[in-house]
C-alpha cells in the first residue's frame, strides 16, 4: 500500500521509461500519484514484461 505522506514531490524523469511505466502503473492500480523519488520507487516496485506491477516487501 502506498502512503500518501512518504516521499517528496518531484517532477517524472523522463530519462528513465521504467519510473514512468512503474508511476503510471501506480495510479492506475492505486488511484493516486506517486510522489516518491526515482531511487527509492525503483527499490520498491518493478514491472513484468507483460506489464503487471510487483510490489518489493522487505
């Protein structure tokens, strides 16, 4: 589940496809932006190649 207090906004790097991919994901899935930073998104989710979201838990 996403917070909606975790993380700072930031503006989408468009360098990266995957945090773009994994963003629009988030919202579609989840209902809301994702505000968290490039690094810290990328250590917690990943995408399929068929396009699933998988949600990394520690």
């Amino acid at each position: 589940m996403i917070s909606q207090n975790e993380g700072v906004r930031c503006q989408m790097n468009d360098d990266n496809p995957g945090t773009f991919q994994i963003r629009q994901k988030i919202s579609e899935v989840f209902g809301g932006e994702c505000t968290m930073n490039d690094d810290l998104l990328l250590k917690r989710y990943r995408m399929t190649s068929d396009g699933d979201l998988i949600v990394i838990v520690r």
